[in-house]
C-alpha cells in the first residue's frame, strides 16, 4: 500500500507569511490538508510542525512527502515553486507534481529549485527526510491579489480537490477522484503513475 504524508509549513507560534486576506500560511495550509485528509480518509498523513519528529515521518514509510507552503514577496509576482534536494527521485516527483498543477490552474512554473547547503531555504528540513521522495510546494505568491493567487487562495476548495486527486492517482485510488476536472488529464497521470500504482 503506497503512502503519503502532507507536512503543514510552519506552526502555530511562527505562522509564516501573510496572504492578502491576511490569513497565515499555517493557517491556510491546514484548513487545507485536513480538508484532504478528510476526504482521503485512511490514505494520507497529515503533520504539523511542533507535532511531529522526522523519525516519526520515516517510521510510517511513506512513498512520498508534500510540504505546503506558499510565497509571499514586497512586490506582485507571479508562478508556482517546488524545492527539492538535489536527489532525482526528489526531483522527479516534484517535476511532475509541479507539471499537473501548472495544467491544472493555469499557473506558471518558477521552476524546480534544487537546494544544496544549510544556507538555502528548506534545506534543512528536506535533509532530515534523506531518501524520502519529498519536496516544497508553494504555489503562489500569495500576499498581492493576483490571477495566480485568486485561484489558490480566493478558491482554496479547489486547491483540496486538486491534491485530493493528484494523491489519489498516486495512491491508485482513483474512485475517489472527481473526473469532471481531471477528464483531459487521466490518461496522462495513470501512465505516469502505473508502476506506482501497481503491486
């Protein structure tokens, strides 16, 4: 059985950035992956900073870890963001995360940023998961109101349902995908995703 662990970016004491309701990345990036963990009940693991210890993540044994964050910068701008260690598993699973997201919402890609040494961000964190396929996501910048930032943080439910049925495909789960938003893109992610899914 494959698994998946979300990591909920900061905590209740350092809460992160601010979006432009003025709604902390904790915050936000909770009510989110407890919504998705509401509807893939049983599939996925959801942790907050604080609550957890890297030993505990890697006891569970998951096939994949997600930190949600998203960015904020003095200035509008636009794209999403996937951080990775530079591990091509890693690597790899963001790529093609960050490919059905940017589809999915229209949403530029910044790129993948690989990080290297103690200095850059999320590398810390990243390291502490060493042979996990895992990585950063943060798909806006979300303290200007933008294009890209209305159709995460002004529409969050569809935020839930694309993680809901990105990780369902990973999971092979698909009775628990919605199809209408997904139609075009099944075939792509099951084939991607057929040695995943497959026992």
């Amino acid at each position: 059985m494959k698994k998946v662990v979300l990591l909920i970016g900061h905590n209740k004491d350092s809460q992160g950035a601010l979006d432009y309701n003025g709604t902390s990345e904790y915050t936000f990036n909770k009510i989110v992956a407890s919504k998705v963990q509401e509807n893939l009940y049983g599939d996925i693991w959801t942790f907050t900073k604080g609550e957890y210890n890297y030993e505990s993540i890697r006891k569970i044994n998951p096939d994949l870890v997600i930190e949600l964050h998203f960015n904020s910068y003095p200035g509008p701008i636009f794209g999403s963001e996937c951080i990775v260690l530079n591990d091509e598993k890693c690597f790899e699973a963001a790529t093609h995360f960050q490919k059905y997201f940017n589809k999915r919402f229209d949403i530029s890609s910044r790129e993948i940023k690989v990080v290297m040494g103690r200095h850059q961000r999320g590398y810390k964190n990243l390291l502490k998961l060493g042979g996990i396929p895992s990585f950063i996501f943060e798909p806006c910048f979300a303290n200007f109101e933008t294009i890209d930032s209305e159709k995460i943080i002004g529409n969050p439910d569809d935020y839930v349902d694309f993680l809901t049925d990105y990780i369902s495909f990973y999971l092979g789960k698909q009775d628990k995908v919605n199809y209408n938003v997904y139609e075009k893109m099944i075939g792509l992610i099951q084939s991607w995703y057929k040695g995943n899914t497959n026992e």
